[in-house]
C-alpha cells in the first residue's frame, strides 16, 4: 500500500513532554517506542496502473534511542470493506498484510567518532524494506533498499534528514526485475512545527522518494519505466493520545509504470493513470 507518513512524525506530535515526563501516571506504553493505532482513508492513489481507493487499518510506529532510529507500520488493507472497484484487500482475496519499515544504525554512535561535517551532523547505514503479502507469489513484493543516511541541521525548527540507497528486488509482483540490485532512490524527509491550534500542536511534514536507474522498462517494455517520484505534504493536528492529518501525494509514474499507457487484464484496455495526485485523510490514537 506504501503509504507511509513521514518517519513517524504523525505519532511524534501527539507526544507532550510533560506526559513522558510524569513517572508517577505514565500515559503511554513506552517513553521510547512510540505507537498509534491509525484508521486510514486514501482516494486516488497510484501506486498500480489503476487508480486505486481504500479505507484501512494501521500500526505505525518510531523509535530513536542511543544508535537505533526507526520508523515503520503495517497496513491491513480494505479493513473495513471499503474501496473502490479496483481495491482488494484483507477480505476479498487481496494482500491481508503491508508493511514498511524504515530502521537506521548511526555510524557516529556505534564507532564513537564524530563525523558531522558542517549541516551533517550524523551519519547512518540506512535502510528502507518494503513488504506485501499477496495472496500468490505473483501479487507479491519484497523490496530492499539499504545505503547511507544522514541528519541536517539546518539552523532552524525545521527537521531535516536525507538517504541515497541501492535497490535489491526480491518479489515485485511478477514483473521483470525480480531478485535483482536494479536502482537506486533518494529520500528526503522534513517537518516544521506551525504553532498551536485547537489545543494541539499544527505542523508541516513532507518526504519524497525519488527512484531512479531501474532496468524494469528495458526488461518489461513501454508501460514501465526506470524512474519514479511519489511526494507526500502533509499538515497534522497532534494532541496527548489523538491526531489528524490531511495528505496530498504527487506522483509520477507511480509504481514505475508509465502515464498514459495502455493495459488490458483481459477485462477491456484501459490508460495507465499513474502521474496526479493522491489524497489522504488519517485518525490516529497513540498509546
């Protein structure tokens, strides 16, 4: 479903400091791990050649303690039964279980030495692994994507964080690149607290992915390609336990498969819709 929300930022804001603070009525399982339960509505996505609409459950979770910093979540797509004609999911022979995970080890901290170079302030070996668990072997993927990450300091309160990584392909649900190093993506992560509304803490998130020196056109013809971007903005309201979020994603040639081309399934030719934006809408409780 790959419809992750910026490293766990979403679960950050709806975490005070005065409630970590208070030993004495602790407000959530753990001061480190940091979790919500999040019901998800998503129109228009593109991450396939069809335009695709679904309403799911989600786990989402981020951590950052010593050397480790993580971020990840697991979707069960069409949870509640909802979704358009193209959507399949837990309930109707789609992929029951999606899950993202995005864990960094910091070189700075596992050797001891500091390697912040001017705005770069700390260095990890990063990784981003992608996994559907479709019902057959062709409507799955496992994808890994492991390389070199870094945090920013950008003399402000925007947080930045940047990783180039190398792509192996395991499954990608059938298609041409399977169980190969075949790319390579960049991603960017930022945010920027707005102020308070409401009671609650407003900000401003984004990441970017942007993918790029795939084989996957020359091995699979004209309706994919080697590159694609999917760029996520989104503005978050975050209280004690409760958060929302409204998201737009741009993407182009979402999933790797070219705008405009045209498929047939064997249930008529359509066009490949896979450049536009997405949309989102979140209720999380974190706990």
């Amino acid at each position: 479903m790959k419809k992750t929300f910026a490293a766990g930022a979403l679960v950050a804001l709806s975490y005070s400091v005065p409630a970590l603070a208070d030993e004495n009525k602790p407000e959530y399982l753990s001061d480190w791990w940091h979790q919500s339960v999040n019901v998800v509505g998503s129109y228009h996505t593109r991450f396939g050649p069809q335009l695709n609409n679904d309403v799911y459950l989600e786990y989402e979770a981020f951590a950052r303690k010593d050397w480790f910093d993580f971020y990840g979540y697991v979707d069960v797509p069409k949870f509640f039964g909802v979704g358009n004609s193209n959507d399949r999911g837990a309930w109707d022979d789609g992929s029951p279980l999606f899950v993202e995970i995005e864990p960094r080890f910091s070189i700075d901290k596992l050797t001891g030495v500091d390697l912040g170079v001017g705005p770069f302030k700390e260095w990890y070996v990063a990784n981003n692994i992608i996994y559907d668990h479709g019902r057959s072997s062709d409507s799955r993927q496992s994808t890994w994507y492991v390389g070199l990450g870094n945090d920013i300091d950008t003399g402000t309160d925007l947080s930045l964080s940047t990783n180039i990584y190398a792509k192996y392909q395991w499954k990608n649900y059938g298609a041409g690149n399977e169980n190969e190093w075949d790319g390579y993506r960049f991603k960017v992560k930022y945010a920027y607290p707005l102020g308070a509304l409401w009671g609650g803490n407003v900000a401003y998130i984004g990441f970017t992915n942007v993918d790029f020196g795939s084989d996957l056109r020359n091995k699979d013809g004209r309706s994919r390609t080697g590159n694609s971007i999917a760029s996520s903005h989104i503005l978050s309201l975050g209280y004690d336990h409760w958060h929302y979020a409204v998201v737009a994603r741009y993407f182009h040639n979402g999933g790797q498969w070219a705008d405009g081309a045209e498929l047939n399934f064997g249930q008529g030719p359509f066009e490949v819709k896979s450049t536009g934006w997405g949309y989102y809408l979140v209720v999380g409780y974190s706990f």
